[in-house]
C-alpha cells in the first residue's frame, strides 16, 4: 500500500498571515528616492532616445497614456509601430493600447 500524498496548499499571498510575512524579501532593500533616481537614470540609458521623453513622462506620474505606452513600448522592443499592431489579448494593457485611446 502507498502511503497517501501530501498535497500542499496552493500558493496564495490571501493564504498567508499578515504576521507571518517578513518585513521585506532577503536582497532587497526599501529604495529611498536617490535609490529611484539612480535606478531611473540607469534604465533611461537603455532606452533609444527616441521614447525616452515618453518615459520621463510616465515617471511623473501625472500621464497614464504616457505610462501604458512606455509599458507598450518595452514590451515591444521599442518599436512603435509594433504598438499599434500588438496581438497580445491576454494583456491587461491591451484595450487601452494607444490606437484605442
């Protein structure tokens, strides 16, 4: 006879008690805004110079059409015109893509 399978919970963030959680994941340290800036202008070296003032613009948080292109953008490479030809349904940035805003 085989012993009976131990069937483990599913991993569930609701499933855990708030009191059991650490107070942040081992390696990672809360960023103070130095921490942000220095992050921000990392990535914005990565970015052609042609989207980096649609990033600046998501980064002030006053544009969500900025910020749903910026995400659209690196997602896609980069390339714009693969924005407006997206083909990923499953996203949940895909209705508000920049030809249906």
């Amino acid at each position: 006879m085989l012993p009976k399978a131990r069937r483990e919970p599913p991993l569930n963030s609701a499933l855990i008690d708030p009191d059991d959680r650490p107070e942040s994941a081992p390696g990672i340290t809360t960023s103070s805004p130095t921490d942000l800036d220095a992050a921000r202008r990392k990535r914005l070296a990565q970015i052609p110079v042609r989207q980096r003032p649609i990033f600046l613009r998501a980064w002030k948080g006053k544009s969500r059409k900025a910020a749903i292109r910026a995400f659209c953008l690196e997602c896609v490479g980069y390339e714009s015109a693969e924005v407006n030809r997206c083909t990923a349904p499953a996203c949940p940035l895909y209705p508000y893509r920049e030809d249906r805003l």
